[in-house]
C-alpha cells in the first residue's frame, strides 16, 4: 500500500479556496435555475461558505449566526454582485469577484481550520458514528461517516469498514437495544461502498435526494481521502450542473449485514492463509 502524506497547511488553504469557489458557482447556478428562491436562502441553506470563514467563532460543527452584522454585510455585498451579474450569464465573473469578497475571511480562519481538532475523533467506531434512535423506528439508529484513516481512504483497507460496521452494530445493539440501521448518503451510489451490504440495502434504497443542502451529505464527495478538493467531481458539477454522486437512503437489519460483512471478514481471512501456505512450499 502506497504510503499517503498528511495534506500540508498550503494544501488545505487551497481546498478552502477551492470548495468556496465551487459552492459560489453553485449558488449562482441553482439561482438561475430556481428564480423563485431568495439568493440569502441558498447561501445559508444549499452551500456552506459561513462556516469556512472567520465569520465562525467556533468550530466547523458549531451553529450558524447568521444574524452577525459580520456576515450580514459579507451576505448583501454577494447579492449585490449577484444582481450585477444575472442577466447577463456572467458565471465566472460573479464567481472571480465573490470570492475576492470572502477570501480574505476565509484565510483569517484556515490555519485554525487545518489546525482544529478533527471531529471523526468523538465517533463511537472508528469512522462511522450512531445517533440515538427516534420514536418512529426506535430499534434503528442512523449512521454518520467521516474518514479517521485520512490520508488513507476508508476503502484501503478492505476489512477496516467492516469491522467499524461491526462495533456500531455490537455498540449500539448493546446502548439502546438496536436491531437496524440507516443512512442518507452520497455513498449510496457508490460501488465500494455497496459491496458491504447485504441486498436487502439494495432494496430498502429510495430515490436520490437532490434537494441540496450544505452538509457533507452532499459536499463530501468534493474531498479527498486526505482532505484536499477532488477536482475531477468538481469539474463535473460545473460541466452538468449535477452532483456526480446525489445522496440516497437506505436501512437494513443487522442480521443481514453481519451475516454478508462476516463473509468479507472471512474471504479476507482465508486469503491470507492461502498466501502463506503459497509462501511455506517455496
């Protein structure tokens, strides 16, 4: 397995740059296509550039203050550029100019940003995390993903998900008597990450959601497995106006999904042992 480096400040700098241009773009694009929709709203609601910039006292999971007459005034001067620029299809010019206006904030913050405490690190299983179920499905638990291995990919290791899946399951069943578990995720349309589950995922899977939000359930897919801007789904987006990969949820039980992970585990087991009987005969 190739040795992966942890991204540099000068990297993660430029995935902020990179991820607020894109969102920008996209705030442009949706407003063209969705004429009825207030800009304020998509900029608070359907892209995420608050809580890149100094804007944000706290951390990338702290609440929004969109009342901050910081972020008011960061606010109007991006809708009056939107204006300027509206009916005349100038994408790139609002984009060049509206990110002059955020990235001096942007960069006020990012050396916190690289620097603050990752948040994979208080999920229960590695890079999956569980909530409490709710009162409609109160034995199911929703799950959440992150990456804890970066600058590896979850998927390097193909028994690591498995197992982190196995903990949630064991944890879970264990803290609130869960017997199932869901998801909402880009993921969902993913063939790696398919392959983990059993087909009654398959068959419990909805139609994609593409009312966009800001979260990772959507913007995710822009990140590298060490952190940096995927360029080649961003580019995409910009050529189609669609997300490469739209979200999609899906629920099964926990039988189903230990008896089909148990089988991964196992292939990977014996794999190995047939590696180093080949071995002991040379």
């Amino acid at each position: 397995m190739t040795k992966l480096l942890k991204k540099t400040y000068k990297e993660h700098r430029q995935y902020l740059h990179d991820i607020a241009r894109l969102q920008l773009w996209f705030t442009w694009w949706w407003k063209q296509n969705n004429v009825d929709e207030s800009f304020r709203l998509i900029l608070r609601q359907r892209v995420d550039i608050y809580r890149k910039t100094n804007i944000n006292k706290g951390t990338m999971n702290s609440k929004t203050d969109f009342e901050n007459l910081e972020w008011l005034d960061l606010e109007r001067q991006l809708a009056e550029l939107y204006q300027k620029y509206s009916s005349s299809g100038e994408s790139s010019m609002f984009e060049d100019e509206a990110f002059l206006v955020v990235q001096a904030t942007i960069d006020a913050r990012s050396r916190r940003d690289y620097e603050e405490r990752p948040y994979v690190l208080d999920y229960q299983c590695g890079s999956l995390k569980y909530d409490k179920p709710g009162e409609e499905h109160p034995k199911r638990v929703n799950f959440h993903i992150a990456n804890a291995v970066s600058p590896q990919s979850i998927f390097a290791d193909k028994k690591y998900l498995p197992q982190c899946f196995m903990d949630l399951m064991n944890k879970s069943a264990a803290e609130y008597g869960a017997d199932s578990l869901c998801t909402n995720t880009w993921l969902n349309l993913h063939p790696r990450w398919l392959k983990l589950f059993p087909s009654e995922w398959t068959v419990n899977m909805k139609p994609e959601n593409k009312n966009v939000q800001w979260h990772f359930g959507f913007w995710g897919q822009f990140i590298t497995a060490r952190g940096t801007f995927n360029t080649r789904l961003g580019r995409q987006l910009r050529e189609t106006g669609e997300f490469p990969f739209w979200p999609r949820p899906s629920w099964c039980s926990f039988e189903s999904l230990q008896k089909h992970l148990s089988g991964i585990l196992s292939e990977g087991i014996q794999a190995r042992s047939d590696q180093s009987n080949t071995l002991d005969s040379k």
